[in-house]
C-alpha cells in the first residue's frame, strides 16, 4: 500500500458555525469550499495518531472517538488565542509522556487537543 495523503474528516452539525470555528482556529480560509457542504483547510504535518485512553476516559467516551490533535509552539498561546476567540478556556494541563496538553472542543463538541511536545536533550 502506497499511501499518498491522509484526510481528517469532522462532521459539523452546524456547517456554517463549524466552518467559522475552524477559520479561527487555523487562521486561514479554507483551500476548498462549497457553500454550506464542505470546506478543507491544508495544515502543515497533518498526521494520524492511534491511542490507547485512560481507564476513566474510556467509561465516559462514545465510541468510535477521534481526536483532533494540533501540535503548537507554546501552549499558553494556544490559550490564550482559544479565550480570545471567546471559547471558554480549556480544563487543566496535562502532562503525558509526551509533553503538555489541553483538551479543548469544537461546536459540535469534537474534541481537539493541543499539545505541546517535550523538548528532548
């Protein structure tokens, strides 16, 4: 299996506050665009990750679940940029093996993470 490009695919009960939402969380318009049906946004290094949640995530989690997960430079921006947008501010960080994180949700309640990765010596 050759594979050329991957696509996260999110589906938006409200498309047109959906499509808003991610405009401002990306800060860019969209690269396709049909009106009230489809919009794909091109984000640098898209990559798909498999993990296995927490034993208390997991009783409290529908399934099948994905996750959005955006990698960012500082994570207190990334606060900061979510607040600013007039998103309530995200729970607690959290520090998993890989660095620090926030789970944040989107209108329709899809969950994105953002992390932060832990620098490495």
């Amino acid at each position: 299996m050759n594979i050329k490009r991957a696509l996260v695919a999110i589906a938006a009960a409200d498309f047109e506050r959906s499509s808003a939402f991610y405009r401002q969380i990306f800060q860019r318009e969209p690269t396709v665009y049909a009106p009230g049906s489809y919009a794909e946004f091109q984000v640098e290094g898209l990559r798909v990750g498999l993990y296995n949640p927490r034993a208390s995530e997991a009783r409290s989690l529908p399934y099948p679940l994905v996750s959005l997960c955006l990698e960012v430079e500082r994570l207190e921006d990334a606060i900061a940029h979510l607040t600013s947008l007039g998103y309530p501010p995200p729970g607690a960080i959290l520090s998993p093996s890989h660095g620090r994180e926030i789970y944040a949700y989107d209108p329709d309640g899809n969950r994105i993470i953002l992390y932060q990765p832990a620098k490495t010596a």
